[in-house]
C-alpha cells in the first residue's frame, strides 16, 4: 500500500517569477579612477622628492704653517743625515766697466760742456757724500760676518753702507766706517738706529748698528770740459774727454755682475765629474776670499774702471725630492686632526742657506725654511650631510659658518620651490673648496 504526504490544506505554493539583473558598471569605474589617482600622486610625490637636490659649497679658511730646521748632508749618511756630495773651488773674475751705466734713483753727475768767450773756473759742486762711523752689535749666539758694502737702514728708509768687512763674534761690537748709498745733504743725519736688510728678519733685532756721533758731508765734483770759442762755427773734435764722477752704484753693480759671473763659473765646474748632479739640486756657500778691488774710488773722475771679485764657492749637492718629503712630513706634523695639508701656491715653498760645509769630509748642514697651509676636510664631524639634511637653507649656511676653519658657505636648492634641503643624504653634495 502506497502512502502519500499529507498536504496541509492551507499552505499554497508560490514559485517567484526571474529577471534579468544589469551589470554594476559605475562601481568597477569609480575603483579603477580612485587606483589611477593614487598611482600618479605617488609617481608625483616620487618625481618630487628624486628632483629635488641640494648643493652646498663651503670656503674653507686657508690656515698658514712654516718649517724652520736643519738637516745633515753627508756623501756616507749616518741615522737622520741624508745622502749628498760638498764640493768647493775658488773662482777670480776681472772685467772693465764703464762709468755711469748703473742704475741708479739719484742720476749720476753728468759733466757739462761750457763754450764761454774766456776760459773759467769748473763750478764747485753742491752734492755732498755722507760719511760717519757706526757701531755695529751681536748679540746673537753665533758668530756672524759682515761683507763691506753691507747695507745699514734708517727707520726713515735710507740707505747707508759699511766700508769694510767685519766678524762678530757673540756678544761682540766694533766700530766701522759707513756712507750714503748716494750722494745728497739729506744723509748727514744725526745719531740714529740701523737694521741690516740683507739678514733674516728675526736676526735683524739680534745684529743691529748704532751711530753716536753725527754723519759729516764731503763734496763730490766732477770734471768740467772748458771749450775754448772757434773763430768758425765748427763740430766738436772727436777726442775730447768727457769724463764723469765714479758713485757708489757704480761699483756696486760691477761687483754684483762679477759675483753673479763667478758664481755662474762655479755652477759650471763645479760638480762636473760627480756623474749624479744632474739628478741632484744644489744649494751654495759662498766666502770672499779677498776684498772686492777696483781701481777707481768713490768720487773719482773716469770713463771706465777696472774690477774685481775672488769668491771661495762650496756647492752641496742634496736630493730634491728626499728634502721635500722631509719638510712635507714636518709640515703635516704641525697639522691638527681632521685637516688636510696644502702645498705652497707658489713653487715649493723652501728656502735653503747653507750654515756649515766641509769640502775634505763631504758633510754639511743646511737650514731649511718653508711654508704650507691646511684646511677642514670633507671628513670633518660639522660637514657632514647628515648635519644639514631636511634644514633651511639660511639656517644650514649659519650652521656652517659657526665651524672653526670655514670662511664662508653657500647652499643652493633645486628646484627653488623645494624649500629646503633634502632630507636624503644622496641627494646632497658637499664641495669644499
């Protein structure tokens, strides 16, 4: 027998009708604009934080250091010497000048030419030579010697010369004979102080001259040619003399082209068969051996004049470039932390004297004077970029100019509207120059 389910007599079965439903377009569109909006605001902010750049220059001071020390030159170095050769010759030159050729401020006394109508008297001249006495001082810790013509400086710049050659030992005075570097009454000057130009500039305080008793003026003439009047207007003879006064200058500048012309002589022999000289340089002693003699004096009336200068040279011959590590190295040792040295702006910077030499054991001292420089560092802790990363540009230039050692500093921002700095480090470039 088959059952049935019953069916309850009031529950009435509805089956709802199917539509068709639209597709929701405007959604999918307003999330696609929403995505492309995002996207270029961070490729904008992107663009915009990669463009912008900073550039920051810092003048750092330029802080000046010297060297003043010795150092040994030996042909067999020992421990701190370094490897050279001394070699000395004594060098004679004799040349003829001319009278009148040097140059001079005080134009030399050219003789006159008279044509009266009856012989007269040459005309006594009223320049003046100032002589004097002076008394020269060292009271210096070496012993010091003083060429003749070694020139003496008054406080008001004038120029006066010793008339012969003096050794001071430490401690030492003595009394020299001195006149003016020219003629003229402005040099017969009172008691007065002098400093000697051709010495170091410290050593000028230690080697000094004073004078007690006032300078006195002798009268420097010249000759005078008297032509006597011809019945006929005619040319002057050839064979007149014409003669001018020998000055100071004059035998000044002979000796110095003699000392230049011995010493060119020297350089030329001197060293010739050492075979290593050309890899060397040289540095040179030079001592007269004898007074500079001419056959003329101050005041005399001549054409020309015969000169001459006997020099004893000694040559030390060093490595250049083993000096120049030295001094470098003696420099960077007077360089704080966190600076960078500087070489000289022009040429190397080194002086060098020769203090001692001896041409029988090939050893020398030499006094080595130079100069340097040094400057912060890119490396310095104040000019880092994190320093001035993300900070205005006004504050960032304060900033820099408060550190010891900068001069000035400039901070330039790109684009402008930027504002400031960036905060990415990559993004900022610190010159130093």
């Amino acid at each position: 027998m088959t059952l049935r389910g019953s069916r309850r007599p009031h529950v009435v079965s509805i089956t709802a009708p199917s539509f068709p439903t639209a597709p929701r377009t405007h959604l999918y569109r307003n999330i696609a604009y929403s995505f492309i909006a995002f996207t270029v605001v961070v490729v904008l902010a992107v663009v915009w934080l990669s463009s912008a750049r900073a550039s920051i220059i810092v003048h750092a001071k330029r802080t000046p250091i010297e060297y003043d020390g010795t150092i040994e030159i030996a042909r067999t170095p020992q421990s701190g010497q370094i490897p050279g050769r001394v070699v000395e010759g004594v060098f004679e030159k004799i040349e003829e000048f001319k009278v009148g050729t040097a140059t001079s401020t005080t134009p030399p006394l050219v003789p006159s030419i008279q044509l009266p109508t009856a012989p007269v008297s040459p005309p006594a001249s009223s320049l003046v030579l100032a002589k004097g006495t002076v008394q020269i001082m060292n009271t210096y810790g070496r012993a010091q010697t003083l060429v003749r013509t070694t020139r003496l400086l008054t406080s008001d710049n004038k120029l006066y010369r010793i008339d012969k050659t003096v050794h001071l030992e430490p401690g030492q005075k003595t009394e020299v004979p001195v006149y003016a570097d020219k003629p003229g009454p402005e040099f017969v000057i009172g008691p007065t102080h002098f400093t000697i130009p051709g010495l170091f500039v410290d050593l000028q305080k230690l080697i000094y001259a004073d004078s007690e008793t006032a300078f006195t003026g002798i009268p420097v003439s010249g000759r005078v040619a008297i032509i006597p009047v011809l019945p006929k207007p005619a040319a002057l003879p050839a064979h007149v003399a014409s003669e001018v006064t020998v000055l100071q200058a004059d035998l000044d500048k002979a000796e110095q082209v003699l000392t230049a012309a011995v010493i060119e002589q020297a350089r030329k022999t001197l060293g010739a068969d050492l075979g290593t000289q050309n890899a060397n340089d040289v540095v040179y002693l030079v001592r007269k051996t004898e007074r500079f003699k001419s056959n003329v004096s101050v005041g005399q009336s001549a054409e020309t004049f015969l000169a001459s200068v006997k020099l004893n040279v000694t040559a030390v011959f060093y490595p250049k470039e083993d000096v120049l590590s030295l001094v470098r190295l003696k420099l960077k040792e007077k360089i704080p932390s966190g600076r960078e040295f500087l070489p000289p702006e022009h040429g190397d910077g080194l002086v060098l004297e020769v203090q001692t030499a001896d041409a029988k054991t090939e050893a020398a001292t030499i006094r080595m004077k130079a100069d340097g420089a040094y400057r912060l560092t890119a490396s310095s802790p104040g000019l880092q970029k994190s320093v001035v990363a993300g900070k205005d540009p006004r504050e960032a230039e304060d900033l820099l100019t408060s550190i010891d050692g900068v001069e000035s500093a400039q901070v330039v921002v790109k684009p402008k509207w930027f504002g400031k700095i960036p905060s990415l480090k990559d993004r900022i470039e610190i010159k130093i120059e």
